[in-house]
C-alpha cells in the first residue's frame, strides 16, 4: 500500500485582496496600451516586442508576478537606451508614472 502526500504550497494573495494594487495595476495597463499604440503606430517594432505582452500581465498577474512586470516595465526607461527616445512624452511619462505608483503600492506594508 502506498501513501499519498499532500504538498500544499504558500497561498499567494489575489489581487482583489489588495485593491490598491489591483487599481494600480490597472491604471498602468491602460498606460500600457497607449504605449504599446504609440509603438505600432510609430514603428517601432523593437519596443512593440517589448511592451505587447505588458498590458495583459498588468492586468492579470497576482501580487508576486505583478512585480517582477513593474520591474521589466520601469527596465524600459534605461540610461543609456530608453524607450523615451523612440515614443512621444505624452505616452512614455505617464506610464512610467503609473508604474512608479504600482512600484509604491507594492512597496507599502501589508498586514
């Protein structure tokens, strides 16, 4: 007879148990998308590449992957290469500071 083991992992929390993460998450997909149109239109298909798969984990990713997105979103802005130089302030800043906000979020203390 064989025994069957049970191995339960960590409970991640959902997002909708944090509604401030959540909304930021979301204010930042919609940044997101305009970026990722500004892209397109412009034709930048390296930064289109880069930003298509954003929106959507923005919008979806629970709290720990949610991270790790803002992180590779804020990698955009680099010193030396930076999304700023191929897309138009009007689409770049307000998303970078709508990540900031999600980053902040993030970073605030959870009971």
């Amino acid at each position: 007879m064989s025994e069957t083991r049970v191995v339960s992992l960590p409970r991640r929390p959902a997002r909708h148990e944090h509604p401030n993460i959540d909304e930021a998450g979301l204010v930042a997909a919609r940044h997101g998308d305009r970026v990722l149109a500004a892209a397109r239109d412009g034709g930048a298909t390296r930064w289109v590449a880069y930003f298509e798969p954003m929106p959507d984990r923005l919008r979806d990713d629970d709290v720990v992957a949610l991270r790790a997105t803002a992180v590779r979103c804020r990698a955009a802005y680099g010193v030396k290469d930076s999304v700023r130089d191929a897309l138009p302030a009007s689409v770049t800043e307000p998303f970078l500071d709508a990540i900031d906000r999600l980053v902040r979020e993030l970073n605030r203390p959870r009971e």
